[in-house]
C-alpha cells in the first residue's frame, strides 16, 4: 500500500501539518520533532510525490529541458540530445523532466512556478529568445544550450557553429575553390530564427565573401524533392560551384546520390564537406570530410553546468566548444577551368 504523510504523521506522534512543514521548510521546527519525522520517513519508505521538495535540500531533484519539438526526420536529429542528457542527469542524480511545447514560455513558467523542477536547460535557443528574459525574471537556476543575441546574464553553453562555418569554407579555399554553395536546414529553423542554423551559416558564408569567393545557400527540407530542389537551386545560382558545405544531416545522404545523378563526381568535380556528428557520417557508404557535432558533449556539460548552478556554484558564463575538422575522401583541388561534368 502506498504510504501517506498521515501515515507518516500517526508513526511520529505528530500532525499532518507538521510532517508538511517539514517536508517544505516553511515553518520552524524543533530539532528533535525533525529527527521523528525523518525517521518514521524512512522506517515507513515514504516517498514524497514529484513535486515536493525534499526534507533538507527542499529541491525535487528535477531538472527540465525546454525542448520544442519538430514532426518529422529532424525530430530523429534532436533525440540524442535527449538521451544523452538524460544519461548525463542520472550521472550527477538528477531526472529529466522534457517540456516539449511549442510554446515554450508557459511550460517554463507553469513547471517553475509550481516547483516541478530546481533548474531549466533551453534548447534550440533563438536568436531572440524570450524564454531566457523569463528565466532570468523567474529567478531560477537555468542554461541556455546555445547563443542568443542577448543571454539576460544567464550562462550559455554551445559549440562555436560560426567558427565550424568558417573552417569548412576555409578548409574548401585553401583547396582552391571559389564557386561555393551552403546547403542548409529545413525553412522552418531559419524561420523561427534557430541561433545554430544562422551561426553556421554567417560563418561559412563570410568566411567565403571575406575572400572574394562566390558563396550561394539555400535552405533545404531532408525529403528527396527538398534535396532536388534545393540542389537545382544551388547550381541555378552558380553553375560553376564546385564546393558544397552540407549541415542538413538528414538530407546528407540524399545530397551525394542526387551529386552523381546529375554527374557531379565527389571530390572530382564537387568536394562535399559536412557538418553532422560522426555517426551520420558512418552511415553513409563513402567517407565525407566533417566538422563534428559533439553532441553527448554538449549535453553533458550543459547538465553539468545546470547542477552546478543549483549548487550554489558560478558556471563560466560562457562555454563555447571548439570545432574540429577531420578530412577524408569527399574533399580535393579544385576541378579544372572549362570542365562542366554532364547533367541529367
């Protein structure tokens, strides 16, 4: 059967509202009364419910992470976010509690308010996002897992999206190519102003501009019409591209099959360069150059970060993680001038 707090009260020869007073902390006890109680607690197992708070931390041991999630294949990108913040959590005995509403304010407001959780991680964080102004109103410990334009002092963690844009547009310079093209996430994140999509993209595009190269981007849905169109899009633009940065993970196996439909061989006559983590990169039949996503990384400093801010510790107020570029068989020299590969 389960145990109540009356329960809880009748072992300890003392009333309900004092087993609740103790439970919450709101009210002064005496040490000896504390001590009953805690010990017909544990003699009875009684577990409080989710959202109480514990008898000396007077925290629920609960973290949220404010996730709006996307139908279709990018909501396969965003799980193992999930996952690998949920192993991070139970690392540093936390639980995970997802709130995955669209509308991300209420769930925030609605789960602080009631003191569901002791902390917020935010995710797919946006340029401007307003659920950071509201977490630092709200006054509770919170991360943000990404850059916004303006943080309201809260402590951010991300990896550096515009340095990974401007390595892999350096990386195809230095190859010799000057006809670049970005092929991007799907319409929807860049209309929602997703800091990540924007970042890597400003980087490599800058990058390129910087050095008098010929930069084209478009966004791209990961179905195979989007890829079609989005790569039709691309060449339309500029004929001549002979570099291609891909961060569209779902859309990454689509893009090399369509390249050798029209003729385009991978490096010979376009080098192909990816952005995704390692083990969309192993999926795929030929080996691409990437710059790495570190996504358990990611996670489990940003859990780390959080559990330390309800610690009462002082995070970096900015974790920025540096990207790495691994060259394989996917990128070359530039093609020769007046070579134009046969389209189909």
């Amino acid at each position: 059967m389960t145990v109540t707090i009356a329960d809880v009260a009748r072992h300890a020869g003392v009333s309900r509202s004092t087993v609740s007073y103790v439970l919450s902390g709101k009210r002064s006890i005496s040490a000896e009364t504390i001590k009953r109680v805690e010990r017909s607690i544990e003699e009875l197992q009684f577990r409080p419910h989710a959202g109480a708070q514990s008898i000396r931390t007077r925290r629920t041991g609960v973290i949220a992470m404010a996730l709006p999630l996307v139908h279709g294949p990018h909501n396969q990108v965003q799980m193992p976010y999930v996952w690998a913040a949920l192993a991070a959590a139970r690392e540093v005995g936390l639980k995970l509690l997802m709130l995955p509403d669209d509308d991300g304010e209420t769930a925030i407001r609605d789960a602080v308010g009631t003191a569901l959780v002791d902390g917020v991680m935010v995710m797919e964080v946006q340029q401007r996002d307003q659920r950071a102004g509201l977490l630092r109103s709200l006054k509770c410990p919170a991360v943000l897992v990404g850059t916004p334009d303006n943080p309201h002092g809260l402590p951010y963690v991300d990896f550096d999206f515009a340095a990974c844009g401007r390595l892999c547009a350096e990386h195809l310079l230095e190859l010799g190519h000057s006809h670049v093209g970005f092929l991007g996430q799907p319409p929807e994140t860049y209309r929602r102003g997703v800091a990540y999509a924007a970042h890597a993209r400003d980087g490599a595009m800058s990058a390129l501009r910087e050095q008098g190269a010929r930069a084209t981007w478009t966004a791209c849905d990961p179905s195979p019409g989007g890829v079609v169109a989005a790569l039709e899009e691309l060449l339309e633009k500029d004929p001549e591209m002979s570099g291609l940065i891909v961060y569209n993970e779902w859309a990454l196996p689509l893009v090399v099959d369509r390249l050798a439909s029209l003729g385009h061989r991978v490096p010979g006559d376009v080098s192909v360069i990816a952005i995704c983590p390692d083990d969309a990169v192993e999926r795929l039949a030929h080996p691409l150059t990437t710059v790495s996503l570190p996504v358990e990384d990611l996670a489990r400093i940003s859990v780390q970060r959080l559990a330390g801010l309800i610690n009462g510790e002082r995070p970096p107020s900015v974790t920025m993680l540096a990207p790495e570029l691994k060259v394989r068989e996917s990128t070359g020299r530039r093609r020769s001038p007046g070579h134009h590969p046969p389209r189909s």
